[in-house]
C-alpha cells in the first residue's frame, strides 16, 4: 500500500475532473498524506454553518466523502473512478465551533476489493472530537 | 403528533434563518408533507453531480439531512432549532443518473426526546431505490 | 433471483453446517420465505431477556443475522458459506416485551457481489416496530 | 467520570440479575477496567463458532453490548438498569481465528443523556483489528 500520487497531483486531478468538491466557498487543504492516513482541513466559512452559527452536518459529511476520495486517488490515481462508497455512518459528537476542522483519516482494512476508512473530525478551535465516521468502500464493478 | 406550519411557513423560516440549505445551485421542492412524513425532491445539477456524472454522495446526505429539517420544522416550529443529529447511517446503492431524486422520509420513532426517521431516495428518472438513510435526532440539550 | 432451497432444506443444512444456531434456549421459525424476502420469528424465552425482563439487543441481533442467513442460503444453497456480512446497523426502538418478534427481511440490493438487506423486527404481542436493521453482505473473498 | 464499581461488584450484579450474559458457553473477562474505558475479553468455544470455523458476527456483536455494559455499571452502578442503547454499528474487518479477541471499548462522548462508546475488537490470535463498532445509549427514560 504506497502512494502513487501526492497532493499535488490529487488536486491537478480533482480541478479538472471533480471540480465541484473545489468549488467557491469550500476551502480544503490536505495537511497530511501517508500511505492507508491523511490529515484533510476545511476552513468552515459561511456557507458550513447552519442555525445557531454551529458547523452544520453536511459540510463535515462532505469533508468526509473528500478526505475519502483524496485517500483513494492518493494511492489509486485514475482507477479511483471505479471505486464507490458502499456504507458510510457519522455520529454527530459536539456541535463544533466556526473555525477550522480537520478529518483524520485512516485505513483499517485495505482489501483487494473492499477497504474501511475510519475518520475522526477534530475541530482546531479547541481540539475536541466533534464526530467520528466510517466508510465502507469498493473497487470496481458493483 | 400534527403539523404546525406549512410547507410555505417552513421555507420562509429557512430563507431567513437557514439561507446556507437553498443557496444558489441546490433546487429543493417538498412534494408531499403529512405528519410523521415528507418526501423531499432535489433536481440535481452540475453542482451535484460527481465524475462519471452520477449524482455525488454529498449531495444524497445533504438532501437526508435536509428533508429531516423539513419535518422536525413542520412538526415542531423554531424549537427544531434546538434538535441535533446524533447519528446518520446511508447505503448508497445504486449510482443515480442525473436528474430528479426524491427523499421520502418517514419517522418510525416519534419519542419525547430521541426520535428516527428512515429515508428512501428514490430516482425519478428510473424509479428505482438509490440509497436508504436512517438518521436518530435529539430534541433539547445533550 | 430464485429460491434454490425450501425452508426444510435450509434448516437441514444449519443442523449439520452450524448446530450453534439452533442451540437449546433458541427457537427460530421462518415463516415467510419468497424470492428476496423472509420472515423469522423468535420465541424469546428466558435466555433472550434482559434485566427489566424485555428482549435483549443481543437476541435481535444474532436474529438478524440468523434471518440473513436463511435468506442467503435459500438464495445461493451452500455457496452461501462464501458470503460475509461486511456491516450491519441497528436501531432499536422499543424495548420488546416479552413474547414472539418476527423478523422480516427485504433485500433492496441484490448485486453480483454485494447484496444489501433492511429488517424490521415487529412485536407479535403489539404488532410495533422495535427495530430496524440494514446489513451489507458481499459474496466471494473480500 | 468517576468509577463507581470494581470489576468484581459488577460482576457480582450481573450474576444476581443478567445471568443469561454469563451463561454457560460464554467465557468474559474484563481485563482493564478505567474511567471512560475498558477491556473484555472473550475465550471464544464452540458456541461462538461460525461454519468455516471463525468466530460468528453474534458473538461479537454480544461481547460489544456486554462490554458496553460493563462500562455503564462500572460508572453508574444500577442505574445502569435504566440506559437503552439507541444505536449499534459495526464493521467486520477480517473473519477471526477461534480463540480469544478483545473488545476494547472507550467513550468518545459521555453526556448527561447520551453518550457514545467506541470499540475495537482484536484478535489475541494474530494482534489484528477484526471489528470497529460504535454504539449510541441513552440514560433514563426515552
């Protein structure tokens, strides 16, 4: 399990071909990148919060779906296109400040077919735990 | 268990309070709205989809969580300010064309404090079931 | 999808192939069994309980679980023994009183490789809902 | 988040009244007992066996509700009696070996209300992750 592409070439990839996950008003930055982890940043703006001025739940299940997705094209490149989300769980944990969050990722089965991803969503303004997820995913055909 | 306000009383309340949920490019619709149930409609566009043109996963999770607004809205007026999501699970099962997708959500636990809504998001273009959602809320603290 | 094997055939194999299924204290019935879709029911007794006297959340799970079972190996005969739940989810609703509970089964994916299957587990004693499960299954290695 | 009851007074309450968790055939040792965390190990015998000889899904599914357990008469003695679990999820990750597995449970919220518990399950076969799990409970009424 090596990486083939690094963020750099995830995001060349993800302008040209995804560029909606980049689009106005969603900013990601990818903080750390390893084989089977990887460290994802969104800088909740405006349009991340909800009521209450709290972070809402789509834009941390959104960061998840990218941390994912980044993961896999990180050590998949193209052929990621063929992989798709079977499962994913979120519990909502705290209701995180506006501010930065980070999803850490990590890999806890990396199957020839299957792969599990856990992620924690720590939020930078007080380093609390804000939600947990984990994704089941699938490599090719369905 | 009756509804409070419309579904006209519910949009005015998001416009103001919410206005992040209809930005520019997110099409909702509530094409059916009774107690204990909703079924919401996103016309998908560019912004929704994903590469290989299929409706994204975030987008799916963006409507569940909307068409759970929606309802605890209807049901309950500004107090669904104080409900939070603790848990939202979705299977993606089949990859939606583009085009219509409806969430129909029903709630099979309506407690004084926890309740859970299931959720069907159903193709328009194909009528087939896409994905199927489960989500807990809690009314009040935490 | 055409059932390949009756209930009796089913049950003979899970005496020989997996007796701790059918172990005393556990009493399975299926009652509906059609391309797709079961029915089993449990006589929770005493050893299905739990402190305050209702059906313990172990006994609805490995209910689920034996359900899927049933299903797949009406379905797929002894080629079943190749598939592997990869996830399952629950949510319970209602503490269940003491009597029968039947699971009902519905596979809403029924894929070359993954195969995704919602339960309901109703109360006969009130006829409510006391649970709702999914479950992911993928048949071959993993 | 105090410890209100040593390992060996939980176990003493769980032989007066939850004894169909230690039934005979189910062997459960809790090997760490701490604030917010535990350890409990389950010796898995013929009973806990699958066809193909690796430990069933039941079985642990039972060890995370039993250890969750644990932990909430541990910090709240009998009150315990009155937490529901709401939500259970869980990953199986790889089939495991007969033998002993671990799960290794820690709270990742702990509410007045709600609280989230967290669980690996290893194997003591091979040192690997077999399981994820997360679980919801609620205390007092619903």
């Amino acid at each position: 399990m090596a990486l083939k592409w690094s963020v750099d070439e995830v995001f060349d990839y993800l302008r040209q071909e995804f560029p909606q996950a980049l689009r106005d008003g969603v900013s990601y930055d990818v903080v750390k990148l390893e084989p089977g982890e990887a460290h994802v940043r969104l800088m909740a703006g405006e349009q991340q919060l909800r009521p209450g001025g709290t972070i809402s739940g789509p834009a941390m299940m959104e960061l998840v779906d990218f941390a994912i997705y980044v993961l896999l094209l990180a050590h998949h490149k193209e052929a990621a296109r063929l992989a798709v989300t079977t499962n994913l769980a979120i519990s909502f944990l705290r209701k995180p400040q506006p501010g930065a969050i980070v999803a850490q990722i990590r890999l806890i089965k990396h199957g020839r077919t299957l792969s599990v991803a856990r992620v924690d969503i720590v939020s930078e303004v007080d380093g609390k735990l804000v939600a947990s997820s984990e994704a089941t995913y699938f490599m090719g055909g369905s």
